[in-house]
C-alpha cells in the first residue's frame, strides 16, 4: 500500500517537473494514451450497437414466431442486465487500452528524451567553456583599444572586433539559456539595430565572393530576443551569400503589418537544387552545388533549421518562398509589438548603457 502510495505520488511531482522537456513528454504519451482510449471507445460503441440491433432483431415478431427444432439452445438474458455488462465490459476494456497504451508511449519516447537531454547537456558544456575564452578575449581587446590612439585605422578594426566579440558572448549566453530551458517572453528587438548588426557583420564575407549586399531599413520592435534575431538575420543572409554567384546581389527587405514583420533574403543564384525546397530546413540538409556558384565553404546545414526554431518558438515563421534560376527568396515572418505597447527600454538604449 506504502509503495503504491509513494508511486502516486511520484507521478504526481512528475506532471509538475519544472524541466519543460520532459513535462511535454508526458504530455505526448498522455495525449497518445487519450486518443487509443478514443479509438477504443469507438469500437466498443460500435460492438454496443451490433449487439443492440441484434437484440432488437431477435426481439422481432417474425424471429418469436420461428420455430425451433430439438438441436436449438435457449438462453433467456435479460435485455437490460444485458446492455449494462455490454457497457461495463466495454468501459474498462477502454480503460485498460488507455493505460496500456500511456505506458507504452512513455517507455517509447523515453529514447528520445533522453537523447534531447544529452543534446541540451552538451551544448550546455560546450557554451559554458566557451565562456571563460571569450571573456578573456574581450578583456584582451579592451586593452588593445586603450593602446591604440581615436581615429587610426587600427584602432577602427580594434572597435569592430570588440563588437563582434560581445555578440559572440551574447550567442553564447543564448545558448547558455536556451539548453537551460529559460526564455523571455517578453523580450524585444529592434530590427533596424539588427538589420545594421548583422550586416556589418556579413559585409566582409560578401566582399570575399564578389556579392553586393543591400540592406533595406526596418524600424520596427521585433517580440524577441536581440541575439536571436541577430542569428536569423546572420544565417538567412550568410545562406544567400554563400549560393550567390560572383558578381551577384543580395537583398534584404521587409514589409512590415500590424501584427508582423516580413523579411525577405534574396539572392540572385541557380536556385536551390539537389533538394526539395521544403527540407532545407531539416538539420544536417544540403543543396546541390553548382558551377556558377561552387561551395565554397563547409556548410553543416544547421544555420536554417535553427532559424526556423527560433521563429517558431517566438510565433512566426520562415519558409522559401520562391527559388528558380533567377534566384531564391527566404521569407522570415515574426511577430512585432503594436504601436503604444514599446517598452521604454530599448536594445539600443540598453547597448549605450554597458
């Protein structure tokens, strides 16, 4: 009794587990647990009426009336005795099935949790040593500005890198916070400090391969986090840069709604090709390479499904919204604060105050 008492009570710390993997777990062998009780219940309803058709057939003039020969059996049932054992038979063989069914869904995606959790523990480690080297780097670069005199182009590039190397630490504490299962609903951008981050940030890797890149403005409050939003714009432009061929342009504009914002990278390459348009998003997918624009650097075909997640998590989208030879065009939607709701504390007032 002691130990059925204690399991119960296990179970029920479990439904409150503050790790928001495994609560959706549960969740999912719950829900499958609910939908077999459903089929279930479906197919004793459907038994249910066999029998009372049966029953009601049997009960018929014609059927009293038959006449019966010596090797027939007669069993007299009461109708409604019968209805109820009908019932409750078919109630706890649904019962049962839902039981059944929850315990075998937990034990099936019990794999898959525990390999989510490996997942989230190694980025976890891996963002946490990352930390300390790149705190020490961005100390290191700090010292070097002080040795370099205002307006010398070294100490420009000394600027620059220390500004790379905070949104390097601010991916990091992304990570950090997301393996963590931490998020701020809250959390606000701007796009147009995104749109200058990361084109800056882009600006020498489309000089390398001889693409233009323009950047139309967008002044308008993103709901989510600086550093995300920075990421997607960073991985969708470095995707157009890198499947452009020489010579070529990439565009970034947005057009912006009441409820969203839509941005759109578009490059003038061959097209996505080798791979249906739809999959690029999968983790680990690639596209064909071509002989105008050859890959020219390894591409571990991650940047885009993490894209893809973080505009999910934060009520959006992303999808490709047209490719072909003359190009291809990534349509990134994300949801904006309206007008009069914009937190007085901004991220580029908060830049200005560290």
């Amino acid at each position: 009794m002691n130990r059925w008492v204690s399991a119960s009570v296990a179970a029920f710390n479990g439904l409150r587990d503050p790790d928001p993997d495994r609560r959706a777990y549960r969740r999912s062998a719950v829900r499958i647990g609910l939908r077999v009780a459903i089929v279930s219940a479906a197919l004793v309803f459907s038994v249910i009426v066999l029998v009372v058709a049966y029953l009601v057939w049997q009960l018929t003039p014609v059927q009293q009336q038959e006449p019966h020969g010596p090797e027939d059996i007669h069993v007299y049932l009461d109708t409604v005795d019968l209805l109820i054992a009908v019932l409750a038979v078919g109630g706890f063989a649904v019962l049962m099935a839902g039981a059944a069914t929850w315990v075998i869904a937990r034990r099936a995606v019990r794999p898959l949790a525990e390999a989510y959790r490996l997942q989230r523990t190694f980025v976890a480690d891996a963002s946490h040593e990352l930390r300390t080297p790149l705190t020490v780097l961005s100390a290191r670069v700090q010292e070097l500005q002080t040795m370099l005199p205002l307006g010398s182009d070294e100490r420009v590039v000394a600027d620059e890198l220390r500004t790379d190397t905070k949104a390097l630490v601010d991916v990091v504490d992304d990570l950090l916070a997301t393996a963590a299962g931490r998020s701020d609903e809250h959390a606000v951008a701007s796009l147009e400090d995104a749109l200058n981050g990361a084109a800056s940030d882009m600006r020498i890797l489309a000089e390398e391969h001889t693409v233009r890149l323009v950047v139309h403005p967008g002044r308008v409050l993103v709901r989510v986090a600086p550093t995300q939003l920075r990421r997607c714009l960073v991985a969708l432009i470095d995707n157009a840069i890198g499947h452009s061929n020489p010579g070529g342009t990439v565009w970034v504009v947005n057009e912006i709604t009441r409820d969203d914002v839509v941005i759109r990278v578009r490059d003038e390459g061959d097209g996505i090709l080798g791979i249906s348009p739809r999959r690029v998003f999968d983790r680990f997918a690639h596209g064909a390479p071509t002989e105008s624009a050859p890959r020219t650097r390894t591409s571990n075909g991650i940047g885009l499904a993490l894209v893809r997640e973080i505009a999910v998590r934060a009520g959006g989208d992303v999808r490709v919204e047209h490719t072909g030879h003359t190009g291809t065009v990534f349509a990134l939607t994300l949801p904006v604060v309206p007008y009069g709701q914009a937190p007085a504390r901004t991220e580029r007032s908060s830049r200005r105050r560290t």
